[in-house]
C-alpha cells in the first residue's frame, strides 16, 4: 500500500473521524518522529486529504492508547489481496450486513478473526 495518496470524497464521507499524525501520536503516547514508521510497516494506514493534503489516519484506528487490535494483519490481507489504500479503506468502512455494521467497526469491538476471514475470501 502506498502512504501518500490522496482520498476522494466518496471514502471521507464514509470515514467518520480523521486524525492527523500528531493527534495520533498523542493518543498512542508516542513521539510523532515513531508514527510514519508505523505506517510504513503496515501498522496504520494514513492517506492525504483535505485542502492542504495533509496525511491523516481514521480515528477507528485508534483506541484506549493503543493502535486496534487486528487491525495491521487485516491491512496485511487487504494488501496481499491487491487492495489499494483506497480500495482497503472503502471495504473496513462499509456496512457489511453479514458482520453485522463495518469490518472497522468489527476490528474495535474485538471480532478480528471475522473480518480477516472476510478479507482472505476477497482474494478467492
């Protein structure tokens, strides 16, 4: 997945909060210098928007200090599967009737295994 695209308005009407990389290093209680490491290992997923293009991450990302669990290994699957960023953000933030409501969603409420099962079938 690339870091430094941009997002159209469909995906950041679908996002419902965005946070920039130092709200993001606040809320983990980290440095800012460790957050873009995080994105280029595949942790987090940040893409440009707004008017002055600045990287931004969703809000559902992050929780209790800590990046969602589950989350890295379902960018993980989304990117082996061929996903872009847009494409990655689009499907963890649509409704999904069968989980039920978004696999974003899913990963903060601790049902990581349903949603990378979710996600690997995308590739069959």
């Amino acid at each position: 997945m690339t870091v430094f695209s941009s997002v159209d308005a469909h995906i950041d009407a679908l996002v419902p909060e965005w946070l920039t990389l130092p709200e993001v290093a606040e809320r983990l209680g980290l440095d800012i210098t460790r957050i873009r490491p995080l994105i280029k290992e595949g942790q987090l997923l940040a893409v440009r928007r707004g008017e002055n293009k600045a990287l931004m991450v969703p809000a559902d990302f992050i929780g209790d200090g800590a990046i969602t669990k589950g989350l890295s290994g379902t960018l993980t699957v989304l990117k082996d599967d061929g996903f872009s960023d847009e494409e990655a953000l689009e499907w963890l933030f649509t409704e999904d009737p069968t989980l039920p409501g978004t696999p974003a969603r899913a990963l903060r409420e601790n049902r990581g295994t349903e949603v990378k099962r979710r996600a690997q079938a995308l590739a069959v």
